[in-house]
C-alpha cells in the first residue's frame, strides 16, 4: 500500500551514530519530529537540535521550508541555530588567531543560510565581524575570511548597506589601493566596495573619491581573473553611480589610458574563457559607452546654429564641385537647394528633415562622420544615386536618418543596463568611434541591397526591414572584429535573407520533419507532372510576341504557340488591336520532332549578333522571329533604345534543321514571366528537366499545400523526428474470432 502524499522516506545522519531511516509526515510539527529523532538516539534536550541538509549548503530545516524535503533526502541532526551562532560569535572573541580562524571558517560556511544569519545579526554578529575587518590585525587568511562572512550576511538584505560607517569603507578602501601579500583578500574588498557604491549614493562617492582609476587599471592588468572580474565589476559600478558629464569625463580618461584595447586583447582574447560574470560587465560598459550619444540622439538640430551650419555645407561640398563664385545669392540658393535634394533630404532646408528625435543630430554626426572617413564611398553613394532614373535612387541623407534610428534600436542606445544581460559585442571593443565605424559599413550595406532589390522610393521601407534583418542576423553573430563584421554582413545578400526566411518558415511549420521531408519527396512526381501539364497547356494557348525593327517600328506583332498534339509549333504575323488567330489559320510550322536544343540569354543567335555589330537591312528581333524563307536574323548595331533593358535576360531561341543548314526561331518574352513559361514548356517537349525560378516557386507552393491537405487530422498534434518502433509480435495467434459458434 503506497504511503500517504505528505509522507515522505528520508535517512536522517548524526556523527558517530548509526542513519535512522524514517517516514516523515509533513503534517506533523518539527519539534514532534526532532523529538522522535532524538530519542532514537538517546538524546536530550530535542530543542537544542535542529535539522540540516546533508549537501549543498546545509540549509536548516524550518517550517517554511520543510516542503523542500523529497524522497530519499538525507538530513544530518545538528545544533541548533541560535546556539550555533552563540559558539561561533564567542569563537570571534578568542585571544588566539587560530581560534578566531576556526570560528570565521565554520561561519562562512553557515552564513548563507537565512536562518542561521538571521541569529548572527541579532546577536550583533555583524558589528563583531566588521570589528575583524576594521582592525586589520592579519592581512591574511583570517581578515579574507571576515569580508567572506561579512559579504554573506550583508547578501540577505537584512542590514542596509547605508548603515555602514564612515570608517569602515575607508578602511575596506585602503585594502584595494595597498598591496597584499594574500591574493584572496582584494577580490573581497573590491566585491564590498561595488556593493556600497550600488547601494548608498552618499558612501558611493566616497569610493569614487579614495579609489582612483589608475588603481583599478591595474588590478585589471593583474593575470588573475578573479581579481579583474571584480575591478571590472567596481569600475562599472562607478560608472552607473556617475552623473553623465562625469561619466563622459571617465569614460574619456578611461579611452585615453588604452582601456579599450587592453579588454580586447586581454580579456576578450584571453587563453582563459570569458565567465558569465566578466561578459556582464563588459555589456555594462558597452551600454553605458553607448549611452552618451543619447544626449546628440534627443536633441533636433538647430537651425540657427552656426557650426549645425557649416556641417551641411561640408556634407553638400564634400559632394558635389562647388560652382564659380560669380553666382548670385537666388541663383546660389537655388544651387544649393537642389544640391541637397540629390543628397537625399526631403526638404530644401535640410533642418527640417533633422527634428525628428530620434535620431536628432546624431543622424548629422553619422552623416559626417562618413564624409571624412570613408570620402570616397559616400562620394560614390551620393553621386550613383543622384544620377539614377525612375525614382531608382536611394536617398543617402533619408536613409543615414533612418539608419541611425534602426542603429540605436538594434543596440539599446539610451536603454537602461539590464541586470543579467551577456550579450555584448566584441567589435565593439575592436576600434574607436565604434558606432560611427559600424554607421559607415551599414549605410554601404543599405545601398547594395537597394541595388539587389531594384528597388524605388516607395520600397524604401521594404529595403529597411532587410537591412535591419541583415544587420540584426550578423550581430547575433558577435563577430569578434569590423572587418568580420563586414565580410559576413556582406555574405548575407538579399537572396540569403529570402531564403532563411523560407527555411525559418518551414521549420516553425514543422515541415523539414523526416516524415514530412519523406511525404514531399514522394509528393514530387506527381506536383511536377501537373507543372509539366500546364507549361504544354499554356503553349497551346500561344503569346503575342513584338517584332522590333531597324526602323524602330514596333506595331508588328507575332503569334506562337503549340499545337493540340504536341506535335507542331504554329506561328504567323497578326495585326496590332487583333484577338490571337486560330492554330489553323497560322502559315508557318516547326514539327517538334525537328528541334535540336533550346538556347538562352547570351547563347542566342540574335543575342550574340546583336553584341557583335553585324547589321542587316531587315532586323526583328526583339520579340520576333525569323521570316519565312530567311535562315536567321541579326538586329541592327547601335544604340537601340526600344529594346528592353533586360533584352539578354528574356532571350531564348529554337534551335532545328532546315535541309543541311541550321535554322534558328527566335523569341524575346514580354514578360519574365512568360519567358519561365515558355522555357519549361519547351523543355518538357524537348524530355529536358524544367529547371526555371518559376517552376521552383510553384513547386514549393504546390507541396506546402498538399502536405497541409495530407495533414489535416494532425492539427496540433506534434510529429515525432523518428517512427515509433513496431511493437514485438504476441505470444500466440489464438485471438480469432470464431464464427462458427452460435450463440445462446
């Protein structure tokens, strides 16, 4: 019979005697239960008793903590706490060091514990062991051993770290600024100090004043990482207490003494791993660096500012040749107005654009930051951009002002410092002028993937978002330098994103599961035969292709397509304004069965002949074909603008014989869409794989359909990575039913 839930098996443990093993009932009072104990083993006075875990930290068992007990917990029976903290605090007393060594060293070990704490700090426990420190007899083991017990009876939060005296801080500080022949004591010294600094304003600045910089800069050049862990720790405690013009003026000293490259090298690159609580710090220190540009990013520029002025004359000049000064001022003024339009302000006054907090004038400070550092870039941003048409030009001082916004969201500029956070970055510590550094590389990726999205002013947010996806994804990356920083920023192109995406995707759908990647294996045949289906379907519908001629006529029209069959291609001339003819009433066929390849893009006859100057009298090729009777044709050389721009793209040709020659049909799409159609259905008459994006993106879609069909009933349910094994077969067979019998 299983015992009652509030009862519970445990083995209970005292020092020279034989464990008890005992059911201990929850519901039971613990002095009941101590008794019991007790006079198992013969003992008296069960109240000077008390229970204890047998591991960890030998936490006493208390009423509010009993439920903690669980099967098989081993208890050790010890005294009790308030006679435990009696000894230990006479021990404290003792005339011997070795006494008072004793007595710190059993209080270390016991202070963590609330209860038994709680009995030290009546008993003025903390005053006798402030005494220890304060004196400073031993500047060895036994003063490390009294800031141990101290930190840990201060931990409970029972004493405020405000009540400390005067005195005692200053002596505490004046173990830190010394030198010890004991490593283990100014790790705890430092430890006390960065808790007061956190915890009391007032004897935070009395630290701030007795412990200088230079002293901390040294205990981190100290190879112990406990001892730089906690000079780090005080450092960034300074730093949080600091009002921020002290704070800058710190940080400025700090930067000036070669900090920053000392944590790079030495820390971050350091043989010995980086612990969770050096990362802490380091994100401190980066977010508090970070933090002083907030004042730039909430404040708008100021047009009446003379050097605000001077800034945007030196962003628009660093642009653009500056014109003969024989202008005058409505002509100068309008100069500049358009001037800072191609720069890709919004407005003609461009202070009017720099309101807007965020980003405020940090935007600006991005801006010409980029100008002065990298001239040749940004005077190839800006004058590419100027110089495209069709609203395909992308805004340079439009986008640094989105981007600096996009900047300080992705590194929490002006946020609070979480108290837990790890996640600093290295490259931060890499270079000066970090943020600007990264501005400069990110406003270069912003305008390539602009260039790979082709895209125009009303895509701006669109292009936005990747480029925060793009920045955000590599970041994650802690990448350890700039330079790398750049390389794999660079790598994460436009068609990388899409592709995450799809595969993010899939995987939140749960559809790369090996079953569901076994369903879609199995699933293919089928999908690419109905793709196959309707690529030779929409050729038997035909496409009105356009003939361009050397004469730039373009009101001529073609008409392809497949015959019912699948045997014939059927083409012919047809007038503009004219519904597609009948297959019949076409003149010209091409049996199928005579084709011998299909070419595209620059392997066509008429896109080859077009790079190679030949010129005929009669040339039609952009949309068009061979009239019959000619074996090919070649368009005219030149400038030819009514091609389209992406002529070689669209391109493809029917290569077939013609007697002995080889002949060729020729085809410019007028959609890149129908260019996918056409090249899949003329390779799966041709036996070819249909290889097109087209077919790739209607496949894909076709298969997460069909699987989603196939797996309606498994709504919510979660699919398993391996099969379930198959059970093992009965001991007999002899389970049928038997029919023969009839029944009552």
């Amino acid at each position: 019979m299983a015992p009652p839930r509030n009862v519970v098996k445990i083995a209970v443990q005292m020092r020279d005697a034989v464990p008890q093993l005992i059911q201990l009932d929850q519901a039971k009072p613990l002095g009941a239960v101590l008794k019991e104990v007790c006079d198992a083993w013969s003992l008296t006075h069960s109240e000077r008793y008390a229970l204890q875990f047998a591991d960890g930290h030998r936490k006493y068992i208390t009423e509010n903590n009993r439920t903690e007990i669980k099967n098989g917990s081993i208890l050790c029976l010890s005294t009790a706490p308030d006679l435990e903290a009696e000894r230990l605090l006479g021990g404290l007393q003792s005339g011997s060091r070795e006494g008072r060594r004793e007595a710190l060293r059993h209080l270390v070990l016991l202070a963590s514990d609330m209860t038994f704490a709680q009995e030290v700090i009546s008993r003025d426990g903390l005053q006798r062991v402030g005494t220890i420190i304060e004196d400073g007899d031993d500047l060895g083991e036994v003063l490390a051993l009294g800031l141990r017990a101290f930190l840990e009876l201060m931990e409970h939060g029972v004493v405020s770290w405000e009540t400390l005296s005067i005195p005692f801080v200053r002596k505490v500080v004046s173990y830190v600024n010394i030198n010890l022949m004991d490593a283990s004591v100014q790790p705890l010294a430092l430890r006390l100090l960065e808790s007061v600094t956190l915890s009391s304003p007032a004897l935070g600045q009395l630290v701030k004043s007795e412990v200088p910089l230079d002293r901390l800069l040294v205990h981190l050049q100290v190879m112990n990482q406990q001892l730089q862990t906690k000079a780090m720790a005080l450092l960034t405690a300074l730093l949080q207490g600091a009002s921020p013009a002290e704070r800058k003026h710190m940080l400025d000293y700090l930067w000036q003494r070669n900090f920053r490259q000392f944590i790079y090298k030495n820390i971050i690159h350091s043989a010995v791993p980086l612990g969770d609580e050096m990362a802490h710090h380091l994100y401190v220190l980066q977010a508090l660096t970070l933090g002083l540009l907030e004042p730039r990013m909430r404040t708008p520029l100021d047009p009446y500012s003379q050097e605000q002025r001077e800034q945007l004359q030196a962003l628009r000049q660093a642009a653009f040749e500056p014109e003969g000064e024989s202008l005058s001022a409505d002509r100068r003024r309008s100069l500049c107005a358009r001037e800072f339009r191609k720069l890709g302000f919004t407005n003609s006054n461009p202070a009017q654009d720099l309101e807007r907090v965020p980003p405020g004038l940090l935007a600006l400070d991005n801006m010409v930051y980029f100008s002065r550092h990298a001239p040749s870039a940004y005077s190839r941003f800006v004058l590419e951009n100027s110089s495209r048409e069709d609203r395909h030009e992308c805004p340079f001082a439009r986008s640094s002002i989105q981007l600096t916004v996009l900047l300080c969201e992705l590194l929490r500029v002006g946020e609070p410092c979480s108290e837990t956070a790890q996640d600093f970055s290295p490259m931060f510590f890499g270079q000066d002028q970090s943020f600007h550094e990264l501005f400069c590389v990110a406003i270069q990726l912003l305008n390539k993937t602009w260039k790979e999205m082709r895209a125009t002013q009303e895509d701006f947010d669109k292009v936005m978002q990747v480029v925060r996806e793009q920045l955000a994804r590599t970041l994650a990356l802690k990448p350890t330098s700039l330079e790398l920083f750049r390389t794999k920023v660079n790598a994460l192109t436009y068609g990388e994103v899409l592709r995450l995406r799809q595969t993010e995707r899939l995987h939140q759908e749960g559809t790369l599961a090996p079953p569901i990647l076994e369903l879609r294996e199995k699933l293919k045949p089928e999908l690419m035969g109905l793709i196959r289906q309707q690529r030779l379907l929409r050729l038997c519908e035909g496409t009105l292709f356009r003939k361009i001629s050397s004469r730039r006529r373009q009101d001529k029209l073609w008409f392809c397509c497949l015959s019912p069959n699948h045997k014939v291609l059927q083409y012919g001339d047809v007038e503009e304004g004219t519904s597609p003819p009948p297959p019949e009433s076409l003149p010209e066929q091409l049996p199928v069965a005579d084709i011998r390849g299909l070419l595209t893009g620059r392997d066509c006859p008429h896109v080859r002949e077009k790079g190679s100057g030949k010129q005929n009298k009669v040339s039609a090729v952009g949309p068009g074909c061979f009239p019959p009777g000619q074996a090919s044709f070649s368009p005219c050389s030149g400038p030819m603008p009514w091609f389209p721009q992406d002529f070689c793209k669209r391109a493809f040709s029917v290569s077939y014989a013609r007697g002995e020659e080889e002949a060729s049909l020729n085809f410019i799409a007028p959609s890149n869409r129908e260019f996918h159609l056409w090249i899949d259905g003329l390779s799966a008459l041709l036996g070819s794989p249909m290889g097109s994006e087209q077919t790739r993106l209607d496949l894909e879609q076709l298969l997460t359909m069909e699987t989603k069909l196939r797996l309606l009933e498994l709504e919510n349910v979660p699919i398993p990575e391996q099969p379930p094994p198959i059970p093992p077969p009965p001991t007999n067979f002899n389970f049928c039913y038997d029919c023969s019998v009839t029944e009552p």
